[in-house]
C-alpha cells in the first residue's frame, strides 16, 4: 500500500473548506426539513378520461333556422343538435356523435335547398326582366 491517501471527504474535519454542492445541499435540507415521519404515504390516483370532442353544430342549425328554414329542415336540425348537446352532457358520447351526425347532415340540405331556392328565385327574377323589356 502507498502511504499517500486521497481524501475523500471534505468540510470541517478535514481542514478544506466545504464545497460549493455541498452547502447547496446543506441549504435544501434546512429549507425542506427532515422527514418527519417514516409512516406510509398513500396517494390516491385520478384517471381522467380525455376529452372527447363532439361537435353539435348547434350554431350552424340555428343559422339555418332563422335564414334557410326550407321543409323546416333548419329547425328539425336545431332540435337534433339540442339532443347531441344533451348527449354530451350526460356523456353518451355515442348517443351524441349519433345525434349530431343526423344534424349535420340536415343542415347540409337545407343550406344547399335554401341555396338553389334563392339562386331559382334571383335566376327567375333576372330572366323574367329580360323577357319583359324585349
């Protein structure tokens, strides 16, 4: 064995002034504190389910509501997208998308419906001025 050692402890026994790590550690056990007791700790787990987003196409509905009512088919879609909304509140996420699927759908109908009627219409108004002026 060699008669020169290596020290491996720092601090006040030694004679080397402690380290910088070292009164970072000391500092952290003054501020958090020891444990104070060695008892169990429980936890408890929450799983949350993520959030499915299901949408109701309530505004849409309502738009064709008020503006492209044709066949009442912007109304019944109002009333599908309430029972989607209603779905998801209790969350039947599938009573939704089901509700929801049947609203869109109605809602295309009567947007593309209400198109054709007012472009009918404008069409119609436009060629009977032409035939009236000739």
């Amino acid at each position: 064995m060699s008669r020169n050692s290596q020290c491996f402890f720092t601090g006040p026994q030694t004679g080397v002034p402690p380290s910088y790590e070292m009164l970072k550690e000391e500092h952290e056990v003054a501020v958090l504190g020891a444990p104070q007791t060695s008892a169990t700790v429980t936890t408890t787990v929450v799983n949350m389910q993520p959030e499915t987003i299901v949408p109701d196409h309530i505004v849409w509905s309502l738009f064709n509501t008020l503006f492209f009512n044709v066949c009442c088919l912007g109304f019944v879609a109002f009333i599908y997208s309430v029972k989607s909304r209603d779905r998801k509140m209790v969350r039947d996420l599938t009573g939704a998308q089901s509700y929801a699927s049947t609203a869109k759908c109605l809602n295309i109908w009567a947007l593309v419906l209400g198109l054709l009627i007012i472009f009918g219409v404008i069409i119609s108004a436009i060629t009977i001025s032409i035939i009236s002026v000739t």
